[in-house]
C-alpha cells in the first residue's frame, strides 16, 4: 500500500493513554514497533515518536486534521488492525514452515524411491511447484476493454516523465537492479536459465494469477519503450499489446496467460513478471551454486494455487514428478487414483 506523504508532522503528540516515550525505550506511536535510528533521532530532536514506515506516518498525521477523541479511536481501530494483520502473517508464517518439513521428509522419499531406477537421480535437487490446472475460457469484450484502459493509463503518466531515469521511478528501480543481477547470473550459467525456463514451463505460470487485466504493466515499462522508440504514438504502443491478447486464456488469470505460456514475448512483458522467482526457484539457484550440487532438478508438483499454498487445511498431495536436465522437462513419476505414484 502506498501514501503520498508531503506534509511536516508536528512535535510529539499526546494520545490518551499514551505516554511519550524516552529515545532509549521508543516505540512507534502507531505500530507499537521499537523506532529504528531515524525515529530515535526524530524523537530527541522534539519530533513525533512515529517509524520510517510510510503507512504509520499517514496514521500520524490524521491527529492534523481530527479532534484528540476522533483520533484516539482511530488510532485505536488501526492498531487492531496490524495486530490483526500480524497475528495472520504469523499464522501463514507457521503453516508454511509446517508445509516446507512435511514436503521435505515426501520429497526425500520420493528420490530415494526413484533412485533405485535410476542411481543418478540420488543428488537430485527437489523443487516444489503448483499445479493448479484452470479451463480456458474466452476473453470477454469487458476484460480487454479494462486492459486497454490500464494501458493507456500507465502509458499516460509514463508521458509525464522526461525519461526512465525520471525521480518519478525511483520506486521501481529495484525491479530494474533484480533483473540486472539476474542477466548477470544466467550470463555465467546458461545451465541455470535453460533450467529455470524448464522449471517454470512446467509449473504453467503459478505466479501469473494475479495478473488479471493489468498483467503487472507499470509506467516505467513503457517509458522504457518510449525513451527507445521517441516517435511511438500512444494508440500504437497500446496496440502492441492489445494485439496479443489471446482468444482464450486461462480463467481466473493474467489476460495474457495460456496453456502455452504468456502471448507477450519476454520484452514486452512488465518487469515484474520479468525479474520474478518464487522462492521455490530462488532457493534453487543457490542449492545449484553448491559445489556438490547434482545437475538435475525434480520439479514435484503439488495441488495447489501458488498465492494461496500456506493457507489453512490439508497439505498440498502431489500429482506429478518431472525431471528437468539441460533444459529439458520429462515426466518420471504422476499419481495413481489411489493416491500413490508410479
């Protein structure tokens, strides 16, 4: 969530039942978090006891325009809402590490079990993956006519830039530095991209359900576009796109999405979607950097949506093992309607 914060907030506030703290036992007057050095220093100097967080200083600086009740109750309401919003994250957090060990010990049997076939699968490096298998459906009028909206939108602030290096997109350059170290890292092993393609071949896009009619495309992505091409009008670059959208896509996912992969070619993808690994992938491109690490990965792949695979109820049952090597994805092992492999 982002806020637009331009204001000064005013010296240390008074909240009923709220004692303004000392620099050595300061804590955040919204999120109750210990201040980091900033917020320390903020506090000695006079100013309010508030964290470097953008969403706790917008809640600060509501006590300018409410009356002291008005905001009391207001701070009162939000603060239940972290406290919410961190009893969720804990409980994700919990299941997740519950999943990861359950996957772990199924995954050291499911080698052992294939190893005996095939003695070179006993270093295999497992990778759990979703299989959340969605019908095609066609794409409605209504969706295209948002994606073409969103575009011309995002493509309209990208004009208001002088160019990408514009301050404007000072947020997103860490997506720019993410996919530099990336180029930099499949440069020196073209092993690991071919692999990492496979891998996400055979999960099917997991991670592009949230795509929706947006598809992750942000201003910068066409700024980039306009900054190489200064003559493009704005119908045309939104034609590019709007030219790709399948007949059918995957319901329930990025408008671009289907059983084929995304119908955008790599450089017109948003630079989201470009620089992404789940933490699956990433944990894998530091396993293969190991010395000892085996060149062949097992994509396992579980039943589930990868947004939502630490969400309370049964673990995730397998439905398939690939093999992927060189680049190339087999399949070695599906589940039998007894719920076994073979």
């Amino acid at each position: 969530m982002r806020f637009a914060v331009d204001f000064v907030l005013p010296g240390p506030m008074s909240v009923p039942g709220h004692r303004p703290p000392a620099a050595s036992d300061a804590f955040c007057l919204v999120c109750q978090c210990p201040l980091n050095g900033v917020g320390r220093r903020a506090l000695r100097t006079g100013g309010p006891a508030v964290c470097a967080s953008r969403e706790c200083q917008w809640v600060a600086a509501q006590q300018l325009r409410m009356g002291e009740l008005r905001f009391s109750a207001f701070i009162s309401q939000h603060r239940a809402m972290l406290a919410g919003r961190k009893a969720d994250a804990a409980r994700r957090e919990a299941r997740r590490r519950a999943e990861t060990r359950f996957a772990a010990r199924q995954n050291r049997r499911f080698i052992a079990a294939l190893a005996h076939r095939d003695p070179a699968l006993r270093d295999a490096l497992a990778v759990n993956l979703p299989d959340d298998p969605r019908p095609l459906r066609p794409v409605a009028p209504e969706r295209i006519a948002r994606y073409r909206r969103h575009l011309l939108d995002q493509i309209a602030i990208a004009r208001q830039a002088a160019s990408a290096e514009d301050s404007d997109f000072i947020g997103d350059r860490g997506i720019i530095q993410r996919q530099s170290e990336l180029d930099a890292l499949f440069a020196s092993r073209p092993d690991l991209k071919a692999d990492s393609d496979a891998l996400c071949m055979t999960c099917r896009g997991g991670c592009c359900t949230t795509g929706g009619e947006h598809a992750h495309l942000s201003a910068l992505s066409f700024r980039l576009q306009l900054d190489a091409e200064p003559d493009l009008s704005d119908e045309i670059l939104c034609e590019r796109y709007l030219s790709r959208v399948p007949a059918e896509a995957l319901e329930g996912s990025c408008i671009n999405q289907t059983r084929q992969g995304c119908t955008l070619p790599r450089e017109l993808r948003s630079l989201t979607c470009n620089a992404y690994y789940c933490d699956e992938l990433k944990r894998f491109h530091v396993a293969r950097a190991e010395p000892a690490a085996g060149a062949t990965a097992l994509a396992v792949l579980r039943r589930h949506d990868h947004w939502h695979r630490n969400d309370a109820g049964p673990f995730s049952r397998v439905t398939a093992i690939v093999r992927v090597e060189g680049g190339v994805a087999t399949a070695c092992a599906r589940r039998r309607r007894d719920g076994t492999t073979r």
